[in-house]
C-alpha cells in the first residue's frame, strides 16, 4: 500500500498546471491553498510562467528545490500520464490527477489514460488520488488542495474556534458533494478533520483513505459517499476495523436506481453494485445509512457529541415548552422505533412540584415556557433525566435568540459534561449563528430537523446494540456434523447445474434436507414401490439437470395416495417433460413423501459480483415473488445475524403466533441458515447459486422439511 | 359564523393586560405590535399605569375612544370571561385569548372558564382565537398581535421586498410551530399573508380560518397543524373549497403515535383522532402531509412558484455539474415515486454538442462544471426541457456563491417566466442569503434537501392528477338496484347486532352478497335438505347475534359432502355453541355452497367518532391481522375513490396476474366496495360496524363470494 500520509500531510506541495488567473479552475486552487497558513511550502510548475501569484515557479517538477511530498496536476488528462512519470522519476510521493477525462469519458481513450496513471502510480509506490477528484482538505495542517469553493478562506476557519473536540472525516467519490457536507457541517460548527474527494479511484479508494484515517486514530465518525466499492476485501477489513474502535460509520451509497447508476457509471466509470448487496453488507458490518447530506451531517453531530455515551436502549424523555412542538418530536420518535414511555411517578412528583396547572410531566414533559424559563433547560433535564424509563434526552426549544441561550451558558456546559445519558436539542426555529456555537461547543448535537433528530438517536441506539452484539466472542460456526470433503467431491463430480436428487446429496453433508431426501425411482414399478415402503401421500417430481423450473414444465405431482394413482402420475410426469424439453437428460422421479403443513420458505445463495455469496431468506411464495420482501447476508454467518436477517423481513410477525396459529420453528430455520452459510461459505468458488424453495418451517419443536433443492455450479469459460 | 375580518383586519386593537416590562409577555406584545408600521390605533389597558410604551392607557375596555375592533386579552385565566364579557358589552368585535390555563390545564377550572369563554363569544358574535393561543400575524397589514419572537421587528422585513408574488398562509394549533414556520419560511424568502395560531380552540377552529382565507382569495398554499378536527362538516367543505380553487393545503396532524396524542390531549385538550380516519380524510380531498417544518416550508415553496404549472406527469430530467450530485438525486427522485427516463435521442444531440467528452446526456444530464459554465443554467435547461420524455426539471447547483448566480440572473428570470414545466434547484452547497434572494424572486423554488426536492416534485405532479380527476363530473353513485326503504325497515326491526343471516337480508336490497345467502336451517333434517338443494359441497355456520366470532366459537363447519356429514356437523355446531354461549339465542344453522377459491379479501365500515363512517379493505387474513395492510375512505364514495383505495394496499400486486395466476376480478370488488358503501352513507345514523370477512375475489370475470357477514347498529343510550 502507498503511502497516504505523503498524500495528506505533505512538507511540501507542487501544483503542475499552476496558473495566476483566479477565474480558472487552475488559478483557484492555488489560491485557496494560499488562503490558509500552511506551513510547507507550494511549488508553482508552469511552463510559460516565471511568477504565480507571487510565488517563483518553476519549468519542471524536475526542477524543484526539493523533491516535493506532493504534486497536484490539473492539466489536459492526455499529459498526465507523461507528467505523472516526471514526477515518479523526481522522487514525488504521491500527486492527485484534478483533470477529468479519465474512464468516466465516452469512449476507450480515457480508461486507457486511466491504466497508465495507474500503472506509474504502482511502478513508483506512489499514492495517487483520483484522476476526476476535486482534492483535499486537511483542517489540522490546514492544506486545501482544491478548488472547492467551500474550502476557500471566509470568515469562518477551516476550524471551530475553541479547544479541540471530536471530529469527522468525509471520504466522497464525488466532489462536489463531499465538500458541500464539509459546507453543511461547518455552518452547524462540527470539527472536521479531512475532507477528502477520491474520483475515479484509479489506485486509492475511499476505503483505503478510511483505513489510513482509523489507524492514524484522531478522527471519531466518518462520513462516506459511495459510488462503488472496489476491493471487497478492503471493505470488511475497515468496516470491521472502525466498529471494533466504535467509529461510526454514515454511508450513502449512490445508484440505488437505474437512474442513479446510469449517473454513476458515466461519471466515475463504476459500475453501481447491486443495492441490496451493498445493504446487506452494511448491516451486516453496522454502517449507518442516510439519505440526505443534512441527515448524515446531523447523524455524525449526534456521534460527536456522545460517542462515548450512546443510549442504552431507544426509550427517551422529551422536555418541551412547545406542546404543540412535544407532541410533533415524539409522534416522529415512534415513528423512528424509539418509544416514548409514560415517566414514573418519582420523576413525575418531582417535576409537578415546578410546573403550572396546564404543564405535564408525562412524556413528552411539557413545562410551559413559564417554567422553563424559571428552571431553565439545564433544571428540568436534571429533574427529568435520572428516570429509569427512558435512556435519552430530546429537549424541543427555541434557540432563535442567542441571548437566552447565553445566559444559560453555565448550566449547559455543566449537563453537557456531566450526563450520562445523551441529551438531543431540536430548536423549531432556526437559531441564531451564535445559538449554534455555544450549544455545539457546550457538547449538545443541535437540530432544525424533527425526523433527523429522531432517526439520530435511533441511529445511536441501534450502533451501541450493534456493536455490543458483534464484539461478543464469535460463536463457533462449523457445524461437527458437516463433512466439508466429502460435499466436496460430490461437487466436483457434478455437473454443471444439480437437480434436487444431486444436490440433496451434497447436502446431506452438510445436514441439510437429509431427512426427505426420498428415493429416486427410474421406472414405474420403483416408484410404486418407493410410495409402498413411504406408506402415506407422496410427491413425484421429474429430475433432469435440465429442467430447472419443474412446475412450469409440469414435473410436479404432489399428494398422490394410491398406487394406481403413483403409476399414473410416473408416466404422465415423464411424457410432460419430454414434451417440454425433448433433449432434456431425464435422471428419474424423485419419490417423496408429503411435507405436513408449515409456513413457506424460500432459502438461497446467490454470488453478488463484488461481494461474493449472499444468504437470501424471504417468507412464502407470494411474499417473495410479488411483494420482494427478502433479507441478504454476506457469508459466514451465525444465529445472531441469521436471526437478525428474518426480522428485517417486512412479514416477520408472520413467523410467529396468529390467529390461532402456533408460531413456528424458528430455531430450526436459523440452524438451517446457518448451515446453508456454512456449506456456501466452505465451497464459495464453486457455487454460483443455490435454492431452497419452498423450505416448509413447521410449528415450534417440529423442525422443518426441505421441500426443493437447486444447486448451480460457476461456469468457468 | 362571527366575523373572522374583524379579527384578523381590525382597525384598532385594545390591548387587555398591557405592560411597559418587555422582558414579561405582556409588555413583550406591545413591543412586538408597534415595530411593524401597522396603520390602526393601539389602546394599552392596563388598571395601574397610566401609559404603556408611550401610548395612553385606558383603565377599562369600556372607557376606549371608540370601541375596539380587537381585544388582546393576556390576563390571568380566571379573569378572562369577565374581561371577554366586559369586552362584549363595550362592543368589541373579536378577541385574542393568549392566556394558559383552560381545557389543557389539570382539572375541572379550566374547561369550566374556557365554557365560560365560548358562551360569551356566542352570546356577543365575537370572534374569539384561543385560549392559549400565541395570536397572529397579518403582514398585508403590518399587523402582529403575538409574542412570539419570530415575528418581532428585525433586519428581515415581514414582508420579502419587490413585487408582489405568490403567498402562504400558515395555521396552527400550536404557537410555537405556527410561527416556527413563518421563521423557516422567511429565511427561504418566501411571502406569508397570514400566520394564525388557534390554541384551544374554543371557538373558532383552524378550518374556520382556512375558510376565511380561501374566501378572500389572497393566498396560494396554506399550511396546517392540526392537534384535531372539531367539525368534520367544516373540514370537508374547506377542504373541498380549497381543491376546486386550486390552493393546496399542506398539513401534519399531531398525535399520530399515543406519546403524540398524550402531548395533544395535555395541550390543546383535543383528544387526538385516530391517525388512519385522518389519513383517509387527507386522501379523499387530495391535502398533502407533511412530516417537518422545513419539508411542509420546501413543498409550499414548489406550489408558489409553480401552482400554475405543475408537472403533467412524473418524469424527471435531471440538470447537474456535479456527476454525483445528479446520481444521488436520481436515486432520490425514483425513492420518491419519480421517474427518470433516458432522454430522447434528438434531446440528447442538441444537449451532446456542448458537452466535453467527460459529460453525457442520458438523463441526469451531466453537463459538468465547464459546459454549465458555457452555457449556464438556463441555456442548459433551454436544451433539456423541450424532451417530450420530461414532464419536469430539477437541476442540481450550488448557490453558495452568489456571484455566479447574480451573473446569470437575467437568464434565469427569463427562463422562469417562461418555462411550461416546473423547475425545482436543488443546491448542494448552503445558499448564499444573496442566492436565495435572487432565486426565489426569479420564481424558482430553490431547495437545500435532497429528499424535500424529490418529494415536492412527486406531491405537485400528485396534486395535479387527484384535482383533475376530482373536478371531473361526479358519477352517479346510487345504484338503481338498491332499495332504501326496504333497507330501512329491515334495520329498525333487526336487532342490535345482525348476525350472517339477518346482514345478509338487509344487504340483498343493495344487491350485496345476494346470490350466497343461503338456507336457515332450524332442524337437522331442515339442513339435510337445505344440503341436498344444494347439490355440493357445503358450509354450516350457527347463527346467533350471540356470537360475532364463530370460528372462536367452533360454531363453523366447511366442506361437507354427505347428508351422513351435514346431519353430523350440525349437531356438533349447535352443541359447540351452547357450549361456548349457554346463553346465546341460537336462530338456526345457515346452509351454503363452499364459495370457489380466490383471493381472501375483508370488507368494512367502521364509525370513527370525528369523521363518521369509513369504508376499510385489506388483503387476506395474515395480511389484514398481521401486517396491518388496510385501507380506509371516508363515505360515499366512487369507483375511482375505490380503485384508488386497492392501490394504495401494500399487498396491490396480489390481486394482479402473477405466478400463473390470473388477475382477480377487480372490477367485482371495486362496485361491491361502492355499495357496501352506499349503504352504510344511506343508513350512516343506525350503522356502527359492518364485517364482510371474507370476500372471495374469483378471477377476473368471475365475480366475488361474500361469505361471511356481520351488521351491528350504534348502540342508543
């Protein structure tokens, strides 16, 4: 791995293309560096400059006084190639290619030009970022290698003023946008460490930045804006490494839609990964997914201001002056999944005691300005917060006028400091610039917006919940009864698609579907006989590696009783496939018995191109097919994440007890997934798809039948 | 009605309890009042200072130099209905209650003082706002008889200045939000007629207001925050007012969730609709919610800008410099219900000509930062918007700098003027006062959310197509084949609650479920025959207005083939019933044909106790009972109305073509949904409840089986 530490902490800064004309994207960047007092130096390299912007410049990187740590190279993309290979040769460290023109053009030119930086960039050991990137900011040695201009000098600083505090960092492919969350953030007087604009990621990707910001260890949140992810590898090692460091992680991911992908593709030249794979590996790794520049803004606000007290459960107190503004914020909690309980009686006595007649102390506390006013905000979150109902704070205020918050100064920054619950503030109306410094330097996460603020604090809950459970010890996954070589050879010998007989057979290794595996009869008279030696109903189903979808080439016949009934099924089930596929490699019938009733099932793995095998559970038929309702996992997985996945289905209450209905094995289903991951997990480069479908679950205590089993193998070419 | 005009246009303005202490409430009204050139007179009446802020004082109401057009009342509770009575007699025309401590205070003293309230203001025609309201603001008027800070005097005018355009109104139960919006609202630069903040409500409630406002025909969007609805009556017609004249109402009602109605209940002393019957009231007269103040304020700014032009349909084409802003917004649009088509290939080669190699057309249009620099915004939307593909535009800018704006302004203005599709910007930086400014007075609504943005965008085009098919002539809704007086007669003599057996006669005068009625069978041979008659399959069920829940109560049995089984089955009913209800008067057993298989549907009519009677549908037994997938309207109600209810179900797709199946015969549903819906309008006094659970939707073509039917009456005491 290059050194990203040349890149973003350079002692010295050479900027190919340097030009004097602040109307251009060249003569901007330059002087948005001068505007802050960075303490290395700056290199103009121009060719027909003797002089920018008061600054000697020189003909060549070769030229330089010093070899610098950095070259930021803003020229046609055609000569960044040759300039790159200049600066390789002169002993720079790391450069980022601003120029666009790069694979995210029409066209085969560019993506060529995209290898050869790349190619250098390696022959070098450089760190390069982009090409397409709109630079960097790094606040600490207040370098803006950008022409963002959000990063330019104005009269607020790069950062707060005050001691230190928590801060974020913004990794975005895009730059645009990954500055524009610096300009939202700053407005809001969060601390930011970097911001950072990847591009097209021709060698350095948004994760390896995260990587490098974890380990460096002075950052709290970050905020990542995703087009693509590159190296999967990459991305379970850091999303593992900052939940372990409880360093939350707030993504968007774009091309979620073919809209959104179509724009993805042809701006960075990444190819929009599938959504709900990107979803199932950031719940499967606790990333925080938002919307909006200013909901994720406001998410890493909450994390800033109680990392390290996040709530203990999703029960909060809200204390308003605003009933009509109380009402409004819990109405959006509930909506959020938090609850908003009754407070006990203590906490209500000892809140009556302050509060006029038409105050209320239930929850949301509603004061009455009156009382607000004479205990202020500090005084009625001390009377309400030790209540043992509720592990967060809401308070809905105003905070439009500075001095009142001025004059409360004292006794919020003591609360701020002392709580031990995480106290929110929503002002409903939009507060003053000076409102804003004091209760964010004072420790407090501040909101214009109802449902962010609600959603944060969800967002903090379900993190501490999240990473309780993921840093647990891991449950051990191998199963003892699975017999990985043997599943093993039974795979190579296979074909290339594996009915339900061959795959059942695999299975059976791992101890899946073992149990109904049936018997597979080759003429009529073995299949009466296997239906004989069943004793009650069976089904019949045609087995060919080249019939895939049995029901639509009618190879199915379920509850068939007597033995007449079984003879005549046998040869109407082969006459049907062979009119339906007449090359079709018939293996036989497959006698089984009747599965008794359950709730349906489907169970499968299917290979996402970046992430690789994905567990997929949905409940029923119907439920699948026509309303979507299915949960992904990346592999391995245990209980807890197995469990996790069946109550993110949309119809988990269906799994439960109902109308007279008992609920049913989840146990067994959870064991079963866990298996199916497992065998999935052991073979990952064989197996390109596999589906149990239908999986009958019974009710509690009676297991589950396997009712159908497909295995494809990966094509190799 | 009292006369509102009054209230809100008073020509002079009696201030009761007035104080020279700005740091009180009291003196803080005056305050507020004379910062803004208002062009009546003030009268401070206050019984111990002589003058107040520089105005005389009065000692009494009585003693004014000509009776006042309003009295601003903020005196302690318990003297309010002298205060108000004294008032009345001194012919006073309409009064503010700012005072707390009414029918949201602990107790039985408050609502018995805010009775005292409404019957003085009935007793005089007074128009009374409260108690406990935060009063108004008329800034036509320069008028703002309020504390609240947001409408004191400041740098910013109540009033944007330049030409007139387009204006809100907001009303609000709540004082605090209610101004909280006029504060979003006016740091977006957008023009408020009117804010009204209605407290208790003890007279006049907030669609009192809203129908004062459409009448005088000033205003174009009104915003609403409702703790309740006290008139249905009002509500409908305001409602309905307002879509024929084209203002959209947007509005958020408070106490969705039980800590919100517990807020409203302990505010307001409104006890909190049942969310879903205010749902479905917003639904049927095409009201828009909202769940923010500054989403309500960004959807309010779309209609102000392009009340005149809303989109004629979903399509989006998306103007970006920034690859990723486009991307994101793309994914937003398409989350919001928006669609964002490739554009056309002759939009696409008059957009190309101007693009680097690095930008593309396909839609987001991706000019890059260079081609918008070129060509600006306006001539990139020139190119883009004539695609017959696009019904409207979002581009996607930054505003920080308000230079580049002011450099384009003239275009921009231009292009606003005349543009037939609506323009929404979104920038991705936080805007400049200056930008905003310039972008709002040139017409554009100008949005710094991306979610907001799309979801505007969605609502407009919404709001068109709801008002264009609600403006078309209303269908006949009574149905030829139904018998009111038959229907009548057989309610007043039913009992209170109709079993199976006796709904069903009532419901065959409106040709609802008439053709499975049935045989009552008093004996078991009588249901022996009844079977025979039949000549298949059969279902028994016991009838007893004793017993709702028949399969609770084992008195169902299904299938039965036999005269052996129909002779055994009604035995064991009849016996499983007095087993369960040893007290239940038991009128026979109903005989009736196994309905055909289908889709499993429930029909209802519940009474809410604000609305009246809503017609409720939902999808299957699990659907309804687990997952809660229902939809609700208020009655009558149209085939439209009813289509529009099935698409509104989670579990929509279910009744098309799927997985082999057929499409369900919709078109049954839908004109028993109209019946079943006829009737309970037509029998709205008597009818508490009706259950049709289930009906069987055969496939298409196939009509319906109600199989199951249930009438209980309202219960007179």
């Amino acid at each position: 791995m290059p050194d990203i530490g040349a890149l973003l902490w350079p002692r010295s800064v050479a900027l190919i293309g340097a030009s004097s004309d602040a109307d251009g994207l060249r003569g901007r960047i330059l002087q948005v560096m001068k505007g802050h007092p960075y303490a290395g130096a700056f290199y103009p390299v121009s060719r027909s400059q003797k002089e920018v912007m008061g600054l000697k410049a020189y003909a060549s990187v070769a030229d330089l006084p010093q070899p610098a740590d950095l070259a930021v190279i803003i020229i046609p993309a055609k000569h960044v190639p040759e300039e790159l290979e200049r600066c390789g040769a002169a002993g720079v460290r790391s450069a980022i290619v601003l120029s666009s023109g790069f694979a995210e053009a029409a066209g085969d030119a560019g993506s060529s030009l995209q290898g050869e930086v790349r190619a250098i960039a390696r022959r070098y050991g450089m760190a390069v970022m982009g090409p397409n990137s709109e630079g960097f900011a790094n606040t600490a040695a207040a370098l803006c290698p950008t022409f963002s201009p959000a990063a330019e000098a104005s009269e607020r600083p790069l950062l707060p003023v005050g001691p230190p505090r928590p801060q974020l960092a913004v990794i975005a492919q895009s730059g645009g946008i990954g500055f524009a969350f610096f300009d939202h953030g700053r407005a809001k007087e969060l601390s930011f460490r970097y911001v950072v604009t990847t591009g097209n990621e021709a060698c350095l990707e948004t994760l390896d930045f995260a990587d490098y910001i974890l380990d460096e260890g002075k950052t709290d949140v970050l905020l990542l804006l995703l087009e693509d992810v590159k190296s999967p590898e990459t991305f379970r090692r850091v999303a593992e490494k900052a939940l372990r460091a409880g360093k939350p992680i707030i993504v968007s991911k774009i091309g979620q839609s073919d809209a959104g992908a179509r724009a993805a593709a042809s701006h960075t030249a990444a190819l929009a990964g599938a959504p709900a794979a990107y979803r199932a590996m950031f719940e499967r790794y606790g990333l925080i997914e938002g919307r909006d520049i200013g909901e994720m803004v406001d998410m890493a606000a909450g994390f800033l201001s109680f990392g390290e007290r996040l709530p203990a459960g999703k029960r909060v107190g809200i204390c308003t002056a605003s009933g009509g503004g109380g009402g409004w914020m819990a109405d959006a909690c509930v909506a959020a999944g938090l609850e908003v309980p009754e407070l006990d009686a203590e906490t209500r006595r000892r809140v009556d005691v302050h509060l006029p007649s038409y105050g209320t102390s239930q929850n949301p506390v509603d004061a009455t300005a009156q009382a607000v006013y004479k205990l202020g905000y500090a005084g009625l979150i001390d009377l309400v917060a030790p209540s043992p109902m509720i592990d967060a704070i809401i308070v809905v205020m105003t905070a439009r006028s500075p001095v009142n918050i001025e004059r409360q100064r004292a006794d919020l920054e003591r609360l701020a400091a002392e709580t031990r619950k995480p106290i929110l503030l929503w002002s409903y109306t939009l507060p003053a610039p000076r409102s804003v410094e004091i209760l964010t330097s004072a420790g407090y996460p501040l909101f214009t917006s109802i449902p962010n603020c609600a959603r944060t604090l969800r967002a903090m809950a379900d993190y501490r919940a999240f990473r309780e459970r993921f840093l647990r010890p891991i449950e051990v996954r191998s199963s003892p009864t699975s017999n990985k070589a043997a599943a093993t050879k039974a795979l190579a010998a296979a074909g290339p698609v594996l009915c339900e007989w061959d795959a059942r057979a695999v299975l059976a290794h791992y101890n899946i579907g073992a149990d109904g595996i049936g018997t597979l009869a080759e003429s009529r008279a073995a299949a009466i006989a296997a239906a004989r030696a069943i004793g009650k109903p069976v089904a019949l189903k045609v087995q060919s590696p080249d019939i895939l979808h049995k029901t639509e080439a009618g190879a199915v016949m379920l509850n068939l009783a007597t033995p007449d009934e079984v003879a005549a099924a046998y040869d109407k089930l082969i006459a049907s496939a062979r009119r339906h596929a007449p090359k079709a490699h018939i293996r036989g019938v497959l006698v089984q018995p009747m599965a008794p009733a359950g709730r349906e099932i489907i169970l499968g793995v299917k290979r996402d191109p970046t992430f690789g095998p994905l567990l997929l559970v949905g409940l029923g038929g119907v439920h699948v097919e026509v309303l979507k309702d299915v949960a992904l996992a990346p592999l391995p997985l245990g209980e807890i994440e197995a469990r996790a996945m069946l109550a993110r289905l949309k119809g988990a209450p269906l799994l439960e007890a109902h109308r007279g209905k008992r609920a049913a094995d989840v146990d067994a289903l959870i064991a079963l997934m866990v298996r199916l991951g497992q065998f999935a997990a052991d073979h990952t480069d064989t197996i390109a798809q596999i589906d149990l479908n239908p999986v009958i679950v019974h009710d509690a205590g009676q297991g589950l039948t396997v009712a159908d089993a497909l295995i494809v193998k990966v094509q190799r070419s």
